[in-house]
C-alpha cells in the first residue's frame, strides 16, 4: 500500500515547481490550495500530495 505524502510550500510558484518535478519523477501528484484562518486573517496555503 502506498503512504500519501504532503508537501507544505509557501507560494504557488513554488508549489508548481515541486509538483512538475515530482511527475517528471513519475509520481501521482495533487495540487491543493486553500486558506488557515489565523486570528483575524486568512493565511493561504499550498500544498502538493503524492503516493510513494
């Protein structure tokens, strides 16, 4: 059985690199956005899951 693994970056940009790196590796990869609400503000976060 494969163990999902999440990658936590801290930009889109940086999100995307990993993730095409990751595929040209030949994993199955998500690309996941969303917001944390901290306090009074939303901090956005970007994540990239793949199975090994």
């Amino acid at each position: 059985m494969k163990r999902k693994h999440e990658i936590i970056c801290s930009s889109e940009r940086e999100m995307d690199r990993r993730a095409d790196n990751l595929i040209e590796q030949g994993y199955k990869v998500e690309r996941n956005t969303g917001v944390v609400p901290v306090q009074s503000i939303c901090i956005p976060i970007y994540k990239v899951i793949f199975w090994r």
